[in-house]
C-alpha cells in the first residue's frame, strides 16, 4: 500500500523538502522500474527519505532525481561513466535479466578488451534499446552530470507515464535509442 507521507493537499513532504506531486511521480516511477516489486520500492522510498533527511532546502529535478538514482543504482537503475563501456554492460546485463532478457551485445565475449575500447555507451545503449523493445521494454536515460548516463528499464506500456513523470520532474527523459 501506499506509505504514510503525505500532507494537506499542496504541503509540503519529507522535511519540506520535496513537494507532493514530485514525491508521487517518484514513488510511480519507482513502483514502474520496479515492476511493482513493493518489497523493493518500499526499501527505495526508505533509502530515498534517509538521503532527503539530509537536504537543507527543497529537493527537486534534476536534484531530486539523481537521488534517486543513487538510491536504484544496479538494483533498477544504471549510472555510469561515458566512457565506461564495461561498467554499462555489466549493469545493464544484471537490470535485463530481473525482466528475464538476456542481451546479445554481437560479439562472443563482451568484456573482450578490443571490443569494449572500440564501442561506446551511447552505441551500447542503443543495441540494448532495440533488444528490450523487442521484449517489449523500453531502455530509459536522462543526461546526470557531463559525462554520465543513467536511467533504467520499465515496460514499454508505460511510455507515457514515463515522460509524464519527466515532465512532472521537468527533465528530458529519453528512450536509449536517442542518446545525449
């Protein structure tokens, strides 16, 4: 069920640093990447109020939503370094097989030194993309910071929601076949 949080209608949440309706798309976007596993999304939602109890002012966009990707990291979520192409297979691997995809990055061995070097995440990104869409999931990042991607994977029916989330949030959500 839905945790106790809440406050009058336009109150502030948590300490009064994260307003309603940003905690609602939160929780919703937690509960989608999730594939409501409650047990997890409300581990994350703990996890998430620890991190905000630390925040001085209001916590919000791009903010907000690095917190919450500290909080999912390689449990619903990637994050990683534009360059660390190791890194992003192996998370992505790991967050593919929780929808039981195994992903085919094109060659035998993907943690082979010359392939690694010769790729990118963006490239990387894009071929895990068309498989999940196949399985019908859709691959999700946002640009964090220069230089790193993060984002997750949720089903492909909540498209919408996803970029009603991000724009809720006001941040440019895409699909992992439109790298930054």
């Amino acid at each position: 069920g839905t945790l106790a949080w809440h406050t009058e209608a336009g109150g502030l949440g948590v300490n009064g640093v994260i307003d309603d309706e940003s905690r609602q798309a939160v929780e919703r976007l937690l509960g989608m990447i999730n594939f409501d596993d409650g047990a997890m999304v409300e581990k994350q939602l703990a996890l998430l109020d620890e991190a905000l109890e630390e925040a001085d002012d209001t916590v919000e966009g791009a903010e907000l939503l690095s917190v919450v990707q500290d909080v999912v990291d390689w449990e619903a979520g990637f994050q990683v370094e534009q360059h660390d192409t190791a890194t992003f297979i192996d998370c992505i691997n790991q967050l593919a097989l929780r929808v039981d995809v195994v992903l085919d990055w094109g060659v035998d061995d993907p943690d082979d030194e010359d392939f690694l070097g010769s790729t990118s995440v963006p490239e990387l990104m894009e071929q895990a993309y068309e498989q999940l869409r196949t399985a019908g999931y859709t691959l999700w990042h946002w640009e964090i910071g220069s230089g790193v991607y993060a984002g997750w994977i949720a089903r492909a029916e909540d498209d919408d929601e996803i970029l009603a989330i991000g724009e809720t949030l006001d941040i440019e959500l895409r699909t992992g076949d439109q790298p930054f």
